[in-house]
C-alpha cells in the first residue's frame, strides 16, 4: 500500500492523553456543561457521558440541547493559556521530521487551538494543512463532511491517505469510506451509541465497513506502522 499523505487528529494523538492540557479541557467541559444545565459537576459528567456517544462532539450535543453561541462555547474551551497546560516534547519535531510524506490535522477543535498545540509542541511547519471544526461546518469527525475538507484541503484520497486518531468512533468513520485508520493508544472511548442520528449511525452500520482499522501505542509508534503498512 501506497501511502503519500499522513492526517492526525490533534490532542491526546500528537501527545499523550494523560498530558495537563487533557486534564484542563475536562475540566472546563464540566464547568460549562454545570452552568449550562444549572446541574451540579457531578451531574454534568453522567449527563455528558450518557450524551456524547450519539454525538460527534460535545458542542453538537449542546447544540441539540438548545446552544446558540458557539464562538463563545469555544473562547471558553480553549483560551488562549491552554498550552500552558501542556510540555513541550523535544522528541517529537525530529520523530515528524524523519518520516518523508507530507503530514496534516483533522480537528475537531477550532484553529486557533491547532496553532497553540502546534507551536507548543514545536512542530507547526511539519503539518501542511489543518482543517478544523469550521471548516467542518461545526459538523466534525465522524461525518463524513469532515473527513472529505480534510482530504480536499490536503489533496489527499481514502486509497493514499492514512489518518490516526485516538478515537474509536472516528477511526471508525475514517474507515467507513474505505480508508486505513489507525487508533493511537489504549484508552481510546466508545463507539457510536444507538442512539445516534441516521446520518452518524451509518459510520459503524452493517455491513462491515470497507476500510481497514491498524492499531499503534502512541506517536513513538509511527516509523514502525509505515513499514508494516509499506509492506502489505
């Protein structure tokens, strides 16, 4: 298999889930979700948890539960001292640098919040494109839309482009067009609920989808899953 176009997810798959930045994304999920619903924090994490597997993201579910502004949603997920909260990774730049195929982000996070993990981690002119939530039309991984900005923006296709995310429900989708995903490490979520709307239920619908699903430890992972796949 031929690959000439490399499409990461951005957070917990350039870096590792267990990273502050992680932990002060959730954070800030359960504060909005409280005042959004006048609910304790603790309501809000069963509430979300209960949610989410029928949406692509937290701001659809909120959306569907009445949410207008979006810009503000967003502003408050991600001010502009998140990537305090995460560590520089001084391996990371020379890991991206010696592997030759031109490298870009699917996000479902906004671009300024690309741009700040990016130049955090030192690594920002590795990647060729990035294509984030609005690109998406709000409307991110798994539909379908997403993954087809990404692959338009890059100039990519589903049979020479390798996306990785830490996701189930998304390598999934990626998959569901007859591309190869690859799920990055170990603690990597639920798959769509039964609850989805037809429109996302078709990512993991009989029959089988046609791509094909690798798995890999982490981003340190990388050179060795290139061979493999160079080989089939």
């Amino acid at each position: 298999m031929k690959i000439t176009r490399l499409i990461f997810d951005l957070d917990s798959t350039l870096y590792a889930p267990t990273a502050g930045i992680t932990a002060g994304f959730s954070d800030r999920t359960l504060s909005f979700v409280s005042d959004f619903f006048n609910i304790s924090r603790e309501e809000a994490r069963e509430k979300r948890l209960r949610n989410l597997p029928n949406f692509s993201t937290t701001l659809e579910w909120l959306q569907s539960e009445g949410l207008t502004d979006v810009e503000g949603y967003l502003a408050y997920m991600h001010p502009e001292s998140e990537a305090d909260e995460l560590e520089a990774d001084a391996n990371l730049r020379p890991l991206l640098a010696s592997i030759g195929i031109p490298k870009s982000i699917l996000t479902n996070s906004p671009l300024e919040h690309a741009e700040r993990v990016l130049k955090k981690l030192n690594v920002a002119d590795e990647f060729e494109s990035i294509c984030d939530i609005r690109d998406c039309n709000f409307k991110g991984k798994p539909y379908e839309t997403a993954y087809r900005a990404a692959l338009k923006k890059c100039g990519g296709t589903t049979d020479d482009s390798l996306f990785f995310d830490d996701q189930f429900k998304y390598v999934d989708g990626y998959a569901a067009l007859g591309g190869v995903a690859v799920l990055v490490g170990t603690h990597n979520g639920t798959p769509l609920g039964a609850g989805a709307s037809p429109e996302l239920s078709a990512v993991s619908a009989p029959p089988l989808h046609p791509g094909r699903v690798l798995r890999m430890a982490d981003i340190y992972a990388l050179p060795a899953l290139l061979k493999q796949i160079a080989d089939l």
